[in-house]
C-alpha cells in the first residue's frame, strides 16, 4: 500500500463508526438508518467520508450521513456539475 493512501484514509481511524457495531450503516431498517445518520451528524470527519463514498463511488451503506441513494440522487441531479456544490444548496 502507498503511503499516499495511507495518508488519504487516515480520517477512517477517526470516524465515530469505528468504535460502534459497523452493521447499523449496512442495515437496511429505517431506525437503523436514522441511528447511524444521528451519530454520523456528530463525526469529525463527516465531510471527508462522504467526499469518499461520493468520488469513488461507493454504492452500499451510510456514508458521511447520507444513504447509498441519497447519495445517487445528488450524482444524478448534480450530472456533470461538482456534487458538492448541489449538496450545500440543500
Ligand atoms: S460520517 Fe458516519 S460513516 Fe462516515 S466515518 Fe463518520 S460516523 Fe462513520
């Protein structure tokens, strides 16, 4: 592994998910979902995961606060456009 990545996923390390059960950000109830979405609100690192999921993209689970179609939805409404700025507007 290059130390770039290391670097690069560092903010993992920090995430308030890493001391709890990883499954609530996969499960697929709705009061798992607003669990995860309440302590991903609180996460240091929140913008820097949801920048992840979104670039690479990651297509399963809760992540940086927004589900795997929350976050198809802003790559569909943003198209060719930065999704970040869309996400601001809302
Ligand atoms: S934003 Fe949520 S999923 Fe991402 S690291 Fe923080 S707690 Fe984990």
């Amino acid at each position: 592994m290059s130390s770039t990545l290391v670097v690069e996923q560092d903010w993992r390390a920090l995430g308030a998910c890493s001391k709890t059960d990883p499954d609530l950000w996969f499960a697929v109830g709705a009061m798992e979902h607003k669990q995860a979405k309440r302590i991903c609100r609180e996460c240091p690192v929140q913008s820097q995961c949801l920048a992840y999921a979104m670039d690479a993209p990651v297509d399963h689970g809760i992540w940086g606060g927004l589900t795997e179609r929350e976050r198809r939805r802003f790559r569909r409404q943003a198209g060719a456009k930065d999704w970040r700025a869309l996400l601001q507007a809302n």
